[in-house]
C-alpha cells in the first residue's frame, strides 16, 4: 500500500522549503495555509541571507540595560502595556538567558541554521525560477565611528567565532562607499559572501510554484485541529474537512504554539512584533543590503523600493499596528539617510516567532510523526532553507551530520 502523504502545515519559507526537499525525496506532499504563500511573517522581513546573525538579542547585561531601553523615546523597543502581565512569564524566562555561557550555546546554535544560508538557499533553487531572486550582496554594520563599533567587540567576538571577520573602514572610505549616508557614519564594518531576496513574498510565491511544478499539492484550507491514533498522526482536520496523512510539518510560525499544545508541547512562544516600511520609487539604490546600528534597523534595495526593517515591539498577536514604532522607524530612516526622496510609502506589521531561549524548534514532536519547524525569531528568512532540508532528512530517515539537541521541541517540557 502506497504511504499516506506528508501534510505541511504553513507555507512560508520554512514550510515551502522543507515541502521542495520532501517532494524531491519522492514522497507525496501536501502544503496546506490559511492564506496565500509567502503572505505571513516571510513577506515582511529586511529581505537579507543573514549568514553572519549568529548573536542572540539576550547578550550580557540586557538586564540592567532593558528598563533603560524600554523608556527611552529614541530606542526601537516597544510593548503595549495591558499586555505586559501575559507577556511576563515568557520575560522572565526569555532575560534569564542574558548571561554569557547561554549566549555563547545559543550563538554556536544559530550558527548552525544561518552560517551557510546563501548555499542552502541556492541548492534550493538552482535551475528553478525562484533562483533569479537572489542578489549576491556584502552586507554592512553602519555605526558612527570606530569608538561606537569597538563598544560592540562581544557581539563581534561572537561572529568571528562563527567565522565572520568585517573589513572595517571609516572617515571618507565610508562615504565613498555609500555615499548617501549622513555626515555622521564614520565607520562602516563590511561582511562579504552574503545576499539578499529582492521580493521576499514573490520568492516565496515562487517557491510555492517550483512546488507544485515538481508535483506537490498546494492547498488554501485552515488547519484547526490533529488526530493522533496510539499517539501517532493520522489526520490534520482543517475547516474544510480532515485529510488522512503519515507525517506533518508544523511551521506556521508563532500560531504555531496552539497546535503544540494538542501535542503536549508547551512553548514558551512569544510574538515579537516587526515594523518595516517600504520606500516607494527612492531618489537612490543602496550599493548593498545594510545594518544602522544606531537605528537598529536594516535597509535593503528592493524591487518595490528601498525596506527598511526593524523595531522591536511585544503586544500579542493584535494586527493592528501602533503608531509610535512606525514613527521612530520613520524618524530613523531620514536621520541616516537625509536625502531619500519617495513617491510613497508601503507600512507592515508582522509576528516574529520568538522563543525564550532564542533558538527555533527542529524535529520531532514526542514521537508523535509531527515535526516542528518554528520559533525562528530573527533568523525565518535565513534559516529556513537549511531547517526544511533537516525536517525532510528526519521523515525521510536520510540522517544528518548535524547535532540537532539544540533544537529539540522537548527541550521546554
């Protein structure tokens, strides 16, 4: 008898990748979303194959630094206040990783799902159509001077760890560089071999199509519940019906928390929501995709104008976007970059999948055939090439060379 197909669940960049590798791995696939490809969290991101993002926000210090941060108008950290006591157990757990031998555990594992990104992006979509949408680009940290750079030596330390070592230039080289950047960025650190997604949405899109072209079956149907007979799946019920399986794929991101939940899983999953701002027909196009360190958000040239992504604000899962990050963003924005003219600007709300512990979940759900594939925090867009080849190798029982405890869904139980 012909084995019952593999159900993913979420078709964003994690879903759509780990549904390309099943389904060239010859096994039946059905890709299942509420809504349409690449619409989630994929679409809304700074766009960049972040290789070198192996530094987790919980670095040492952040304790004391935190209260600070929150009050202060000019920084882009944001939390809506009635939400505050649902948000504090996931605080308390999430801060108590600011020490320096868990951000030097959960560097090394971020390390392992970003550091090869472009290659596993790129394996993805060789001789597909999706691969024109990858722009081979360095990536630079913008900061003030070479005294504001130097102040961010652990974070450094962190990356050259991981392998990562800048090229460091200031004063005039910085400009002649990026020559639209105000007078006061003196000091540009450059990290080769990188790349960005000129449209994230449409590469996911793409994907999507490369999927089925390859014959997988895309569905648009709301998944609402999972049946497990003697603790193994045999159906996802969606509000169109239940549809029979051997295996599934959870990657719906920070909704992915509620299904978890039916499989004894409970993680401690936050939603921390992002802003980005798209700047329609730009006076200029950025040399490459950058970081404004004092800004603590990244700008990239893409095809619909210039993204610049970042903030960093807890609230939930309410669509509806608050005023004040946008405006800082905003403000931000024409700070680093004073002679950006538009025609008009495009705002978005999105829900990164936080865990406390910064590290996503890859793998088996308590020998249940289900596989997480969320909770990637900042690291969805780079990393999700790279954990959909590792789901697919785990049903595929093909094996890997990778240590994977780091990311075990139990490891919260």
């Amino acid at each position: 008898m012909a084995d019952k197909p593999t159900i993913v669940i979420g078709a964003g960049i994690v879903g759509m990748s780990a549904a390309i590798w099943l389904r060239r791995a010859g096994k039946e696939v059905i890709v299942l979303d509420k809504g349409a490809p690449g619409m989630g969290t994929s679409y809304g991101n700074g766009g960049i194959l972040a290789a070198c993002s192996v530094a987790p926000v919980t670095a040492p210090g952040l304790v004391m630094k935190g209260p600070k941060m929150l009050m202060d108008p000019n920084f882009p950290l944001f939390v809506r206040w009635p939400y505050l006591p649902k948000l504090a157990p996931w605080l308390i757990k999430y801060l108590s990783h600011a020490n320096d031998k868990d951000t030097r555990r959960i560097s090394r594992g971020l390390a392992d799902i970003t550091s090869d990104t472009k290659d596993q992006h790129r394996s993805l979509v060789k001789g597909t159509t999706a691969e024109d949408w990858i722009t081979d680009s360095e990536y630079g940290f913008a900061y003030t001077d070479r005294a504001a750079f130097d102040a961010d030596a652990y974070t450094w330390e962190l990356r050259r760890e991981a392998g990562f070592t800048p090229d460091v230039i200031t004063g005039q080289d910085v400009h002649d560089y990026e020559p639209n950047f105000n007078s006061n960025i003196q000091c540009l650190a450059l990290m080769k071999d990188h790349a960005y997604v000129r449209a994230p949405g449409k590469y996911v899109q793409a994907l999507a199509e490369v999927f089925q072209a390859e014959g997988g079956t895309l569905r648009q149907a709301e998944v609402t519940d999972i049946t497990l007979t003697d603790g193994r799946i045999t159906e996802v019920i969606t509000k169109q019906g239940p549809i029979a399986c051997g295996a599934a794929v959870l990657a719906t991101g920070v909704w992915s928390k509620e299904l978890s939940k039916k499989l004894g899983l409970n993680v401690p999953l936050e939603s921390e929501r992002g802003y980005h701002i798209m700047f329609k027909d730009p006076s200029f196009t950025l040399k490459s995709c950058l970081m404004i360190a004092g800004g603590k958000f990244v700008a990239t040239p893409m095809e619909d104008g210039l993204r610049c992504a970042g903030v960093v604000e807890f609230g939930g899962l309410n669509d509806t976007p608050s005023k004040a990050p946008l405006a800082l963003l905003k403000k931000k924005v024409m700070e680093t970059f004073p002679g950006l003219q538009f025609s008009d600007t495009e705002e978005w709300l999105g829900h990164r999948p936080a865990t406390s512990d910064s590290l996503p979940l890859i793998g088996e759900i308590n020998n249940s055939g289900v596989f997480a594939g969320f909770g990637h925090h900042h690291i969805g867009l780079t990393g999700g090439p790279k954990t959909g080849r590792l789901i697919a190798d785990l049903i595929t029982r093909n094996g890997t060379n990778l240590d994977l405890s780091a990311f075990d869904p139990s490891r919260f139980n």
